[in-house]
C-alpha cells in the first residue's frame, strides 16, 4: 500500500462528481476572441478560481488589459518539496458553423462514438478545459486522501490562448516572482496514440523570413528583351533550388551548427511506435519522405530542422497567359530550428547565401518574420524520466518522449520571463477535433489523465 | 539619268501635297476597338480606297464582320513584273489620358523637337497612317511620272490590327487567290535608328506553357509536416532552376534542335552597330546580360531562342507570413524559338523535363498557351538583298539586317495561308510614342520612307 494507492482509488470513485464539475465549466461559453463572451469569460475564470479554493488554493482573478488570469498557490507537503507551475487556459474557440455540431456546443454531455469508447462532447472538452481540470481533480484526490500535496503548486490559467495571448508576457514579466518556479507543467498536447502516453521533450523553432528579388527597373516583354534581361523568377528559382542538396539536406552554410544527432535509444523508441512513411504521409496523399535522406519521419519532424518555401509569387499569375518578364520577385520561407541552433545567426546565413547568388545588377530585400529558438529538454532530465515512469505505469503502453514540429509560445515564454523550462504532458487525441465543430475528449482521457497526473505529482516529488 | 530618278524628284516636289492627304487620315478617329468609332473606322477605309483610285488601283472597301478591308490593284509595267502584296492598317490605338496630350490627338501637325528635327504628331502618325501612306506616295509618284508601277501591287489595309485582327485569318482564307502574290511588304516595322535603315529578317516564335505541381491532397502546417512532406514550391523551383545551365543555355534535351549559327558576316554587321550590353540594358537598369555566354546582346534576341519565367505563385503570398505547405504550386514559362525549331516537339520535351524530375507521389497538370514557329528569311534571299541595297542607296548608313525578338502575327498568317513570306521595312523610330500619348512620326521618315518604297519597287523589279 503506497500512498499513491488511495489517491488513485479516489479518483476512481468519484469520476462522476469530477465529470459535473467539469460539465459546469464547460457550459460557459467563454470564446475569448469575441468581445460578446466577455462577461462568459470572466466567469469561467471565477468558476474556477472558486473550485481551486475547494481543493485548498489561495487562488484568484487577476485582471489584465484583456481576459482576467487565474493564479493559485498550494503548499507542498514539506519546505523542501519541488515546486511546480501548472498552466492551461479556460478560453475557447469560437464554434462556427453551428449547424454542423451534433449536439449543442455549450451543452456537454457523454457520447458511446464506438462499441465501449465514450466521449464528453463540446467546446473545450480537449482544449482545454478537460485537459487542464485532470490536474484539479488529481491535486483534489491528493488533498482529499492525504491533507496535501505532494509538491508546491502554482496555477497559471489564462483566458487569451485562443485569441493571441496579448495579457500573457507583461503578466509573467510582472509577476516573475510569484510565478517562477522550478519547471512548469503544460497540459496543452496529446497522446500518441489511444494506448501510448507521451512527453513532449522539444518543439522546433523558427525563422520566417520573406525575400524580394529586383531585376529591371519595370516589367518587359519578353520578345523584346527575353535573352539578355535578367528574370527575377529565374534568380529566385536558382537560389531556392539551391537550399537543399540532392540528399534533401540544407545547405545554407552553418545551417546545421548547434544541431546535435539523437540518442540512439530515443530513435530507437521512436522506431518501436510503428509510424512510417505511409502511415505519417498517407492520409495527406503523399508516400516518399522530402526530407534528409536516411532519416525517419518522426525524426524529420520531432528532431531535425528544415527550410521550407511558404510562398513564391512573381509576373502574371492571373488566368490566361502574359510575355512578361517581372521586375521583381518573392518568397516567403521559413526555417524550422532544433537544439541550439541560433535564430538571428541562420537569418544572417541565409541573407548572406542568397547575396551570394545574387547577380550583380540585381538587388535583394529581405523582411524578418519572426525568430525563435527550439527548445529541447535533455532526454534525460530527471524530472521528464519520472514524468515518462509515471506515466508508462498507468496507460497500456510505455510513455514515449516525441518532439513537436511546431512552437508552442508558452514553452519559449517561461523560459525567457520565468527562466524555467516545461514539461509538456496532455492526453488529448488526434482525432479530437480540437477548434472544429463536434469537439470530443475521450472519458478515457479524462479518467486516466487525472490519476497520470496523480501519478507525476508522486513521483516529481520523490 | 535612270527611271527613279524622276520619281524621286517627284516625291520630293509634292512633299506637302503627300503631307496634306496624310493629315486627311489621321483626322479620321479611327479606333478599331471601340465601338463608338465604328463609322470612323468604315470612312478610314473609304478615304484610304479612294485615294488610291487617284493613283490608278482598282481599289475598294470589302466588309467582313468586323471593321472593313481595303483591297486594291494595280497592274505591273509588264505581264512578267513581280506581284507584291503590301499589307498595313489604317486602325488605331485608343488616346487615353487624353489630357497628356501636348497636341490633339486627331489634329496632326508639325512640331520640330529639337533644332532641324521635326515631326508629324497625332495617333497613328506613325502607327500605322504614317507608315503605310509612304507606300501609296512611291506607287502615285511612279504612277505620275512614268504611268505605270515596277511591280504589279496588291494592297490589303486591314481596320482591326489594333484589337487582335480577328477578321483577318478567314479574309485571307476565302480570298487566298486574289491576295496570293510572289511576296508580302509589311510596313509595320521601325528603323534601327534615325540614320540607319532596317529590314527584320526573323521573328522569334513561341511556346507558352503553363505547369502546375500538386504534391499533398490539402495546405500543410508546416510545423506539423515540415520535413517529411513534399512541398510543391520546392519541386518547382528545382525543375525551373534546372531548365539553365551556368552559360544561360537551355538544357531541355533537343530544344537546340533545328537552332542554326548566325552566318558570321551577319554577326558582324550587327556588331557594327554599336549595340552592347550597356546601350540594351542600361535603360532598363540592368547591365549584365543574362543569356547565353558567349553571344552578343543583338544576337540574344534576334536570332537565340530562350527559356522564359512569366508568372510563378504558390502557398502564401499576402501580406505577413503563414506556415504553410501548399498542396500546389504553377508556373508560366515561355519559350522563344528561331530558325527551325518546332514548337509542338519543345513542348512535348519541356513536359518530358518536368515529369522526368517529379517525385513520384507527386502529380503534374499541364496547360498550353500558343505556340508559333519562327520566321527566318534566309539573309541572302534574293528579294532582301534587293531591297537592302535600296535602303542603303537612300540612307545616310548602310541598311541592316536585323531580328524581331517577338512574333508579328500576320507574317506567319501570310505564310500560312497564302503561303509567301514576309519582307518587313519600316521607318517607325524607337522614339514614336506608339500606343501612348503624344505618338509622332519624323518628317525625315516620311520624306525619306516614301523615297526608300520607290527605290525598293524599282530594286524588285529587275
């Protein structure tokens, strides 16, 4: 008998009292782009401030220029216990078109969508008041069996994530001290499969940036001067052909600085999770992997950094046909970052590779958009290695540690406001239908999630 | 004392009775393309048919189901004098911005520009009145001075040259046998430059081809795909950087096929035209010439066939940024031929290109925009090396043989349907403002034109 053992157990028992408290909160439409759910979105952060007070939360509403915060305090069960940063957020998408949900969005209730798979339907049931109330009702289990917690908590909730997060960098700037802790847990992923709970370890960076290629002093005919004009479209072709080599590897100089090679064991784990190319490139009609050579899918995404053109336009692109020669033409491109690479220093690469190429008289403008750099948590850090334990002890499957192939601001943020990294844990689902009519969360999810949450408050603290 | 002799005599004395009748033309707004200048147009082609009853053709106003054509006849000096067709077009180009004119366009007049240069100015003075009344002043002062022409001449002055012609094709169809002759003269062509005549011996064809690369069945994030996923902007890049090699040569298999050297001699009668790389480009703000290395700007153009980009866009391409993998990107390309280079074999070579560098999971949709062969007289074509010789026997610099980089449609009409080819003078300059305000014509070109078309029919006819 341990003493998670009662926690887990409490859980079971009163699943459904922590489904109502979950349904209260979900039939408050609190859509935070929409100025109309204002008042909805206040109240959504008052429902829960309350119920975090029930749990034994110093907790409050903390007005901002926009959508008001939740922040709540728990002391651990000792002086010494780790101290940890929740974060969710209690807004949600808009829920156009309304006509296509089947049952009402602000109306949750629990549909059997397969022979013994239940769900909870509507708006936010994923993303993310379910995911964020599994880690109330664990911290509720905690305190309801043993008085306390087995860490200090902080809860950071905030009610713009839909809609930009205007409020949420002068807040944490603001309030460094209450909120720094020694990591922070964020509830906002998925699971990799129905069976396999996973650990987000890194999520890629980026480097947008647009490019202006400039030839003749205004658009010709190609008659008369195709041969001997230069052709914009032609430079640009050149120089964007010129990013990746025949392995599919970039080969802008210095690119591949700061990239460090995955542990073994981690692609091997990644290999045990039987996504290949078909199954990753099928269901969007695509078979052969584009990126480097020798890699896999999982590794191309989770771990390896890419250039990728987002845009390209130049000359007549209207219907029908035009002899122009443009006088000018552009790309948009983006670079996806892992590990160390630095943003501001492959912005540079690049600008310098595409001079490089540049005839003589042409001329080049470039437009930044956006820099920032990947985040990667040691695959070892003691506090992911408990995590994954945790975790693989509850669910079907071992705990897998996957990488994200996009950013997730929140992650960069607390680290450059709060100077700690995160945790990123979420049980949510591909097919959840997360900002699209007919939002689900599995009951799975929402049983288990909270005794896995259960299970990383024990074993964080240990 | 030869036969020109007294007509050029005569040309120079009645100089400003030839004026006056072409001021007679330009007052008539002949605009083929709107509507509201229908009748405007008819009176063109009535004022144009009875003026050259005055000179003794056998001339009258036919009706298509456009604007009318004006044919005329006039017998040669002898049953065995050559047949020229000479082809012009009495329509004209719209005047908007009315206000930019310094002169009302439909009131010709004469303006000197610059001391001991003066002009005719008003629309069509130059394009194409101005040019085509040269012809029918040489026949009259022939007429006058020896009552008969060197060459028997049909004349064909279409009303629609300025809005795509459309009647022009089925005229030549169903009056092939009235209209053939040994060769046509096309007016519509300008000087090399004021003291050097020209004769356009080639004109470039073309083949427009418009491609589009589908790669994944919907847009991508390119966070979440970025990597594995194909992306058809990079494809497309590839294969339209693939299409020039480092000396700016096309590499698409055979398309050189059927591409002749320039015979050398014309090679250096080009370079004596003091024409470079900074005299061609400088005025477009460009200096570097961007075709084939080892080749004059002139010959780029006149006599090189190319690969042109008209038009690319793919993915994202407003203002700001979005990471996004488009699921399809396209192109416009043109090709530019000469000599015996045939269109249908360059495009089927061209689509082979693409697929051949397509990754298979990829598709590729194809579609045509036109496609002509070059015209290419050959340089020592007896008829050119007569009517060379008359152009230099009247200007202050020998004539030049000289390229069209683009097509002019009715030469491959007249090949086709008539089945003759084309000599092109013209005595238009650069300067002429064609198709814009204020267009003008010099009076040295009008005076010198009319002489040069009766050196050129007393050339033809021995």
């Amino acid at each position: 008998m341990t003493v998670l053992s009662p926690v887990l157990d409490h859980i079971d028992k009163h699943l459904d009292a922590s489904l109502e408290r979950l349904f209260s909160l979900l039939r408050i439409p609190s859509i935070s782009t929409d100025p109309a759910y204002a008042a909805d979105c206040r109240k959504a952060a008052e429902w829960l401030a309350s119920d975090l007070r029930t749990v034994g939360f110093d907790a409050g509403v903390r007005a901002t220029s926009g959508h008001p915060m939740v922040v709540a305090h728990h002391p651990g069960r000792s002086p010494d216990s780790p101290h940890v940063l929740f974060y969710g957020h209690y807004d949600v998408q808009p829920v156009d078109p309304v006509d296509v949900w089947e049952t009402a969005p602000f109306a949750p209730g629990i549909k059997e969508i397969e022979p013994g798979r239940k769900v909870i339907t509507g708006r936010g049931s994923s993303d993310d008041k379910g995911q964020l109330m599994l880690f109330v009702e664990a911290c509720r289990a905690w305190k309801a069996e043993h008085g306390a917690l087995p860490c200090r908590v902080t809860i950071l909730f905030e009610g713009e994530e839909e809609s930009g997060s205007p409020s949420l960098k002068p807040f944490l700037e603001a309030n460094r001290d209450e909120l720094k802790a020694d990591f922070a847990l964020v509830c906002d992923t998925g699971m990799f499969d129905r069976q396999t709970p996973s650990i987000c370890a890194s999520l890629r960076g980026l480097v947008g940036e647009e490019v202006v290629i400039r030839a003749a002093s205004r658009d010709l005919h190609s008659g008369m001067y195709g041969g001997p004009a230069a052709n914009p479209i032609r430079i640009l072709s050149k120089i964007l052909a010129d990013i990746h080599d025949e392995n599919g590897q970039v080969t802008v100089p210095g690119f591949y600085d700061g990239v460090d090679e995955t542990p073994s064991q981690v692609l091997q784990s990644w290999e045990t999770l039987g996504t290949d190319a078909e199954t990753f490139l099928g269901p969007i009609g695509l078979s052969i992997p584009a990126g480097e050579k020798g890699r896999s899918v999982l590794e191309m995404v989770w771990a390896r950094p890419t250039a990728e053109f987002n845009g390209i336009t130049g000359g007549y692109t209207g219907t029908g046909f035009k002899t122009v020669i443009a006088a000018e033409a552009s790309a948009k491109l983006s670079f996806r970052l892992v590990h160390r690479q630095n943003p501001d220093k492959i912005r540079e690469a690049f600008r310098r590779f595409v001079r490089d190429r540049l005839p003589a008289d042409c001329s080049v403008e470039f437009h930044p958009h956006g820099g920032s750099p990947a985040v990667q948590l040691p695959y070892d850090a003691p506090f992911l290695t408990k995590a994954r334990q945790a975790l693989s002890d509850e669910w079907a499957k071992p705990a897998v540690t996957t990488g994200g192939g996009g950013s997730i601001p929140i992650v960069g943020d607390f680290r450059t406001f709060l100077g700690m990294e995160s945790l990123l844990v979420g049980f949510a689902l591909a097919d959840d239908r997360i900002h699209s009519p007919n939002e689900k969360y599995d009951l799975n999810s929402f049983h288990k999630g909270q005794r896995s949450w259960a299970r990383i408050l024990d074993a964080l603290s240990r």
